[in-house]
C-alpha cells in the first residue's frame, strides 16, 4: 500500500512538473492586459474568462509538447521530466496525448470566442497552437535554432494581448500594440533566463539558442538589455501619449527587476534556478500593473 500511495504521489509530482502550473502566470498576464487596454469602452466577462482559459490551455500544451519532443530527441535527457518517463511514472505517449487535448481543449474556447467576436481570433488561435506544438517539435523547431525569444515575444506579447483586447471591442488598437511590447519583452527575458541558465546542456544536446551563441558574460548585457528595454517602452508610450499617464505605474516593479538581475551574480547552472523565477516575477509584476494602469484610467 505505501509503495502503490508513493508511486501515486510521484506520479502527481511528475505531472505538476511537465504541465508546471507556476508558468501560467506568462498566459495569463497578456490577457489580462489586452482586456484591460479594451475596458474604457466594455467588458465581456464571458469571452474574457475563456480567453484566460484558452491562453493557459495552450501554454500548458506547449509546456506539455516541449517537454516530449526534448525526451524523445535526447534534448534533455537527464531532466526530472524525463527521468519519470524513464521511469515509466509518465509515458511518453500519454504525455503526447494529453498536449494535444490542451491544445485541442484551448482551441474549443477559441471558437466558441469566434461565434461572436468573428474569424480574425480563428486565426490567432491557429497560429498561437501551431507555434506551441512546432516550438521544438520538427520539421520547424524554431525554439532549437535561436529563434525562441522572437516567437515568444510575437505569441505572447503583441498577438496574445491584441487578440484579448480585439474579444472585447471586436478591432485592433494601437493602444493594445503599445502595451504588448513590455509584456513581449519580459516573456521573452523569461526564456532567456533559461536559456542562459543552460546554456551549457545546450550546446552539448544541439540545441541552439541566443544565450548559447554570444555566451556570457555577452549573454548576461543582453538580460540588462531587455529588462531596461521592457521600462524604456513603459515610459516611451507613456509620455508620447500612446498609453496613458497611469501605466506608469509599472515602474514599481523596478525592485522585481534589480532582484532579477541581482541573480546574475551565479555562474553555476543550478544557482542560476532564481534568475529564472525573477524573470517571471518581473513579468508577473510589471504586467499586473500595467493593467492596473489601463483599468485607472477607465474609471
């Protein structure tokens, strides 16, 4: 009985583990700000909880898909994920299935979304599912050839919030762009951060990434480069009136980011474990404000 109650809780583990619930925070900010960018002319609570949900089955299906293609392509070998795969707690297939029921489970929001704010979602939904699947899966596989952070900035920052706004008012605003490229850089710094983290599994499994080409210390400006990018365009927006006075209140999320970048100091791979929790708190923080913002100036 103990042993069966330990393989069941293992089990549990290794499941938390490959669909990492702790991510979300990365789907659910984009919505939340698109849907606040659209709340000083109406709020369809309907269509923005299946948003939400939508976004976070996908990035759960992503997580899901990611972590398969890295066991069966001898990616990451080694990881937890994968030793539990290994070790028969979590087979392969099943975890194959199970992303595309995420997938297949985001994709039924979205059309129910599309029955009545019109076909463009359709087509944000689409291209948000394939770049999930194909993020390592072949033939495509963008996330292995350096070209990661550019499809997480483009899926999850200007597509993601402009496709939450454009639920609400059934158009695209530039209001919505403008508040998408904070939140698409700090997701973008939030993979770089892993990536930076490990950077030597990396190189040794063929997988290229941005961190693993330029190296540090090369690697470490380019964190401080998009974290000040991500408060530069705050502040740009703000005062050429693109966004209003009150989404500068994201700059109270500057102690999140000298914690991130304070975590830079590590160089061994295992330590560099808090720089990627930073870089989702930043996300997670600038991004709440953000919408704070937004919603202030709709009152």
């Amino acid at each position: 009985m103990a042993s069966a109650a330990s393989a069941t809780l293992s089990r549990r583990r290794a499941w938390w583990l490959a669909l990492r619930p702790f991510s979300y925070t990365a789907a659910i900010v984009p919505v939340l700000v698109g849907t606040a960018v659209a709340a000083d002319e109406t709020f369809r609570p309907g269509l923005f909880l299946l948003a939400l949900l939508g976004a976070v089955l996908i990035l759960a299906g992503t997580n899901l898909a990611t972590d398969f293609f890295d066991f069966v392509d001898g990616v990451q070998p080694k990881a937890s994920f994968g030793a539990a795969m290994q070790g028969g707690l979590l087979p392969a297939k099943a975890v194959h299935l199970a992303a595309i029921a995420c997938f297949a489970a985001g994709s039924a929001c979205g059309l129910v979304i599309v029955a009545y704010a019109g076909w463009p979602i359709a087509a944000a939904g689409v291209a948000s599912v394939l770049g999930g699947y194909f993020y390592v899966a072949a033939p495509v596989a963008y996330g292995r050839r350096g070209l990661g952070e550019v499809g997480v900035f483009f899926f999850m920052g200007p597509l993601m919030v402009m496709a939450s706004s454009y639920v609400q008012v059934e158009r695209l605003s530039w209001g919505s762009f403008y508040a998408s490229l904070p939140v698409g850089i700090l997701v973008a710094n939030i993979l770089h951060a892993n990536n930076l983290r490990d950077i030597e599994n990396d190189r040794a499994r063929g997988k290229v990434t941005i961190a693993g080409i330029v190296a540090r210390p090369a690697a470490d400006y380019l964190l401080w480069a998009l974290v000040g990018s991500a408060f530069a365009a705050v502040i740009v927006c703000a005062a050429l009136g693109a966004t209003p006075a009150w989404t500068l209140l994201a700059l109270f999320a500057l102690p999140a980011a000298a914690l991130t970048l304070r975590a830079l100091r590590e160089r061994q791979a295992a330590a560099l474990n808090a720089l990627v929790r930073g870089a989702a708190r930043l996300h997670l923080h600038l991004g709440l404000l953000l919408a704070l913002g937004f919603l202030i100036e709709a009152l």
